[in-house]
C-alpha cells in the first residue's frame, strides 16, 4: 500500500511542476516502474541457491548389513 501511495504523490508533484498531461502522467508512471523494476531486479532472492552464502554438506546413508567403508 506504501509503494501505490508514494507513486500517487510523485505523480501529483510531477504534475504540479510540469502540468497535468496524460504525457507527464504516463511518462512518471514509467519511470517509477522502471526504478521498481531495477530495484527487485537488483535484490537478492529470498531462496538461497547452493553456494552462496552457505556450505552445503553432503551426507552419506549406508543402508544394508555389510560395511562398504572399511576393509578387512
């Protein structure tokens, strides 16, 4: 809700200063979505991938009677 009200107030203050026209109008929205856009693009996904900021331990399961791991 924050994010629609602060673009509502830069269009109102963009037509405030250079009129109102569907062109000023038009021409802040895209604006404001293009530095939307460039701003989620440039965050970090929530979701790490393998990697990135932590060590991914591999684990081994050995599952049956015999010991394959050690030698007689």
């Amino acid at each position: 809700m924050v994010p629609l009200l602060l673009i509502g107030a830069l269009v109102l203050g963009a037509c405030m200063v250079f009129g109102y026209s569907s062109f000023v109008v038009g021409f802040v929205l895209m604006a404001a979505g293009l530095l939307g856009l460039l701003a989620f693009m440039s965050t970090r996904g929530a979701v790490l991938r393998p990697g990135e900021r932590e060590a991914v331990i591999e684990e081994r399961h050995y599952i049956g009677h015999h010991d394959d791991h050690h030698y007689r």
